[in-house]
C-alpha cells in the first residue's frame, strides 16, 4: 500500500484544522509502514492506539470549533463522528481479539478521512474562518482559541 499523500485540496484554510489533518495522515502513514515493515503486534497496537487517541482529540476539537462558530450542521456532523467512532472502535476490538485488521483498517482510514475532509469539513470552512478570525484577535490566555488549545491538546 502507498503512503497517503497530502493534497493541496484538503486544505480548509483553518490552519489549525489543517494541521490536525496533516498529522492525522502523518499517523496513517506509520500505520502503513508498521504494517509493511512486518512489525509485532505490539509496535501495531501502540501506532493504532495513539492514531485513536489523536483522532478523538481532533474531534472533539473540530466539533467545539462548531460550536463556536454557531454553524448550523453542527449536530449531524457530530453524527458522522460517532458514527466513525463506531466504526473505529470495532476494528479496535477486533485487533485486541487477535484479528489482523491493519490493511483494512487503512483502507478505511484513508478513504475516510479524505472523503470528510473534502466534503463535510469544507461545508463548515467559511463559517468558522469568519468566527476564527473574530476570537483570534483574543490571544490572551482565558480566549477561546488558548483554552481549547489546551484543553484538547496539551
């Protein structure tokens, strides 16, 4: 399997976001190395673990990001979260049953995420550059951008 490539069409222009989808591509890029390289199930484990964990972070952050922004699709698309989540999860359990699930796991990692980022995270984009632009003029350590930064990645 080839690595995944960043694309000059998955950029939101909300740097932060974009960021977060860099890394996240980064992290599918280790799983399929760790997979390629033939690496023991704990090396998998640990890729796939943090992968989730970072993946749970972002959308937590994408979502209060939402929210703030007041866009008004903020539920549904915290439905396609969970229902990822979902989905995620149960590869997970799989994996910790002994199930080699890492190719199909990428395939579904990469269709995924770059499917939502071109479609679902661009649908917000205008709406939460508008407001970003608004609370980023706080660079103050209580304003919104600070506490969320914090709160989600530190």
């Amino acid at each position: 399997m080839e690595l995944l490539v960043w694309q000059n069409d998955l950029n939101t222009g909300i740097e932060v976001i974009d960021n977060q989808h860099r890394r996240i591509v980064t992290m599918i890029n280790l799983l399929i190395v760790a997979q390629q390289e033939g690496r023991n199930r704990d090396e998998v484990g640990h890729v796939l673990n943090d992968l989730v964990d970072y993946t749970l972070s972002h959308f937590a952050f994408e979502e209060s990001l939402l929210e703030e922004s007041g866009y008004s699709f903020t539920r549904p698309h915290k439905r396609v979260h969970e229902v990822f989540i979902g989905k995620v999860n149960e590869y997970n359990m799989r994996f910790k049953a002994g199930e080699d699930i890492t190719h199909e796991l990428i395939n579904l990692l990469s269709r995924w995420l770059f499917n939502h980022i071109r479609n679902d995270d661009a649908a917000y984009a205008k709406v939460v550059i508008d407001n970003m632009n608004r609370i980023t003029q706080d660079r103050q350590p209580s304003g919104w951008l600070s506490r969320s930064m914090r709160k989600f990645f530190s």
